[in-house]
C-alpha cells in the first residue's frame, strides 16, 4: 500500500507540473503571435489581437490555478499511513483507489490494475467519506460502497 501511495503521490504531482507547462507552451505560443502580428501589421489593424488576448487571459488564469494546486499540494502530509480518511491519504473503495489531495481526476501509474483518482476535500465523495476507516461503508449516488483499505 506504501509504494501505491508513493506512485500515486508522485504521478498526481507530475500532472501539476505538465499542466502548468502545458499552459505555459500556449501562452509563449499566443505571445508570440501577438508579437508577431503587432510587428507585422500594427495594434489596431489586427481584428485577432482581442481574440488572441482573450486566450492569453484564460491560459494565464488555468497556469496560475494550477500553480496555486502545486503550492497546496506541497502543503499536504502525505507522510505515513493514515488510519481514517482524510487529506493526504490514500483510500482503496471496492472499485478504485481515491488519494485525497487537490482535484486532479484520474492518475496515470505504471502497472496498476485498479484506477487511481486524485480528489479534493470538496469532492462531495470525500465529503461523504471523511473520518471512515477501512471496513466502514458508506453510501455515495445511491451505491453502498466499502472502504477497503485507508494509508
């Protein structure tokens, strides 16, 4: 459960980081652009500038939410096993794994047979879930579900 919770940890962050570097890319991208067409054709001959600057505005919006996510990432204690749920476990349900950490959604890990989910203490699954342990039930959209295991 220990090295699930370690690969877990590590692929939530290193969707962070490819997803503000990925917000990053398009923004270099539109800068230049608007570099480009400013150079070439003057500010306000450029029907596209207003567009291009509105796609800057919403790229630089999703990088900073997610480099705030990253700061708040790096603030969880994802040391040692947890024996109740709670931010910074890792919570195996009957049909998948939920590390509780920041929104991510569905975690890419090497040869794991179940699907991994990063979730936020928002989540309304956590909600229904926070302060269970392994062997509880709980019922989440009408399922009874059991907890298996929480580290």
């Amino acid at each position: 459960m220990k090295d699930l919770k370690i690969a877990a940890v590590a692929a939530c962050k290193k969707e962070i980081k490819e997803r503000i570097d990925v917000h990053q890319a398009k923004l270099d991208e539109i800068n230049e652009s608007i570099e480009s067409n400013e150079t070439k054709h003057g500010y306000e001959n450029d029907d596209s500038h207003g567009e291009l600057l509105g796609d800057f505005e919403r790229y630089a919006q999703l990088r900073e939410e997610h480099e705030d996510m990253l700061v708040e990432f790096r603030n969880i204690d994802f040391h040692g096993g947890k024996s109740t749920v709670q931010e910074g476990a890792l919570v195996v349900i009957e049909d998948k794994v939920v590390l509780i950490s920041v929104p991510m959604g569905e975690l890419s890990l090497l040869n794991d047979t179940k699907k991994v989910y990063a979730i936020s203490r928002e989540a309304p699954i956590f909600k229904v879930m926070k302060g269970l342990k392994g062997g509880d039930t709980f019922t989440f959209n009408e399922k009874e579900q059991k907890i298996l295991e929480v580290y």
